[in-house]
C-alpha cells in the first residue's frame, strides 16, 4: 500500500478537515551554479486522475482524452496552479542549515497530461544563492491543513552538484497519527477545532528531502 493510501485509512476516524482531498505525487531538480551555490528549485507536481478530470473539464482541455493537448490547450494549462496569494508558500519548507530560505514566487510554469494526469513543472529562484558546502538543505511539501496531500514520489535530481548526498527521510505517520489523537482527546467536544490548531497538520505527515554537500 502507498504511503499516502495507508495515511488515508488511519485517518478515518478522524474529522473531516484533517482529510485530503488533492492528491499530488512530487519532485524536484535542485539547481546549484558553476561554484556550488543553490540558485533554484524546480518543483513537479502530478496530480490525481480526479483533480485532473476536473481542471480538464473546467478549462476545456483535452476534451476527448486522448491526453494530446494542442498548442492552444497547452498554453491555457500551463500556470494554472500558479495564481498563487500573496504570502502563499507554494506549499514547500525550505530550509538551509535550518534557517528559512527565501524562495521567489514561480517561474517558468510548464504544464502537460500525461497518463491520465496534469503534470506541472515551476521554478522558483533562491534569494541571495547560497553555498551548500557543508551544509543542508532541507525540503518539505506540504499544505499545512492537510486539504493537499503531497507524496515525494517523483525524482529528486541535483543539477550542478554530483558530489552531493540526497535522502527522503518519511515521516513517522503512526507517531503523529497518535499524536493528533491526543490531541482531539484533551480538547472540549465543543472546542474550535481550527482555534487549537486543526487542521493546520499538514507538517506532521510530510516528507523531508534533505541535500548535504561535502566541505570544500
């Protein structure tokens, strides 16, 4: 079972808002320049056939699903996902020696159906470019009231830093499950759930991509 079908019905019981409802499979290309500087991140996000059949409906693209786009179609897709809010993320952590990076709003949006589902691609640029010598970077998709599930199933590539160590470290969903249930446990029946913190868990069940450069 996927990870993410597993968290699904160990979530069951627990109350609707802490349920997905999206369902994204994701990777990234970590771009570091000729001196071994992050300059960018680049993110691909595949959703689930079902958010696709919607966004193909609501845009009116690949209307005989045959998973050919025309050059029309294409561009209507491309940036969809990318009106982003102000303050909005982007659904991802990104740290650095575990200080907050700051990370542009997206560029470059592609976006393409393959195999029965839209596949995006956005690149977003690193402030101020740090070095990653001997230090790590860490990345974490997730939206934080869990309505988007994000599972790091796609590739997660280096360009520019061959010497470099990538590790997926997955969350231990049966402590924060658990956890969670303590939590509802200590509260009131008729407490606010979103004033004690629910459903802001998206953190708890997400994947760390962590990238360690050796010293120069």
């Amino acid at each position: 079972m996927r990870p993410i079908l597993a968290l699904i019905a160990a979530l069951a019981p627990l109350p609707l808002a802490a349920h997905p409802h999206v369902f994204i499979d994701t990777g990234f290309e970590i771009i570091l320049d000729a001196n071994g500087a992050l300059t960018h991140v680049r993110t691909t996000w595949a959703y689930d056939e079902l958010y696709t059949l919607m966004i193909s409906e609501d845009l009116k693209v690949d209307q005989d699903y045959d998973g050919k786009l025309t050059p029309e179609e294409e561009a209507r897709l491309a940036g969809f996902d990318m009106q982003w809010v102000e303050g909005f993320n982007g659904d991802l952590e990104a740290t650095l020696d575990g200080a907050p990076l700051v990370l542009s709003g997206p560029l470059e949006p592609t976006a393409r159906i393959e195999g029965g589902r839209v596949i995006t691609t956005h690149l977003r640029a690193v402030e101020g470019t740090p070095g990653l010598a001997g230090r790590a970077l860490s990345l974490k998709p997730y939206d934080p009231t869990f309505y988007t599930a994000y599972s790091v199933t796609l590739p997660v590539t280096l360009t520019g830093g061959d010497a470099c160590l990538i590790e997926a470290v997955e969350p231990d969903i049966d402590a924060a499950l658990e956890e969670m249930r303590q939590q509802l446990l200590r509260l009131d029946k008729n407490a606010d759930l979103e004033e004690n913190g629910f459903p802001e868990v998206g953190a708890e069940f997400a994947t760390d991509v962590r990238v360690s450069c050796p010293a120069s």
